[in-house]
C-alpha cells in the first residue's frame, strides 16, 4: 500500500516538475558565493583538525591504580 501512495504522488508532482523552465532556472551568483564560503570553511577546519592533531601525544601512560592492585598481590 506505501508504494501505491508514493507512485500517486509522483504522479502529481511530475506535471510540475515539467513546468519548470530549464534555462531560467540557474544557481546564480548567490549559489556561488554560498558554495565558496562552505568550500572555505570545511579548508579552514581540515587545517584546525590537522593542527589538533599534530599535538596529540600517543604514548599512554600507565595507569598507577593498575601498577598498585599488581603489587598489592592480583586483581581486586
């Protein structure tokens, strides 16, 4: 039954679809400008990501509760 809803709402929606003119409708200068500024901003967040991530230290550190229950004679 959900097929038979979508496939009638299709139908309804091509019509309309049809109407619109291929040549008039364009991104324009404002969908290049919103293009550029998100292009912009995911390069400056690579570049902070990558900088973070360049000073993350990777060594682990042993655990002193760990160190203390091997010496106390086994796990508690």
């Amino acid at each position: 039954m959900p097929d038979m809803s979508a496939s009638l709402a299709l139908t309804h929606l091509v019509p309309l679809a049809k109407e619109v003119d291929e040549n008039k409708v364009t991104p324009g200068v404002l969908g290049f400008i919103v293009f550029a500024v998100m292009a912009l901003a995911v390069w400056g967040l690579m570049k902070s990501m990558n900088r973070q991530l360049g000073r993350v230290d990777f060594t682990e550190e042993a655990d002193p509760k760990a160190a203390s229950s091997e010496q106390a004679g086994g796990p508690a």
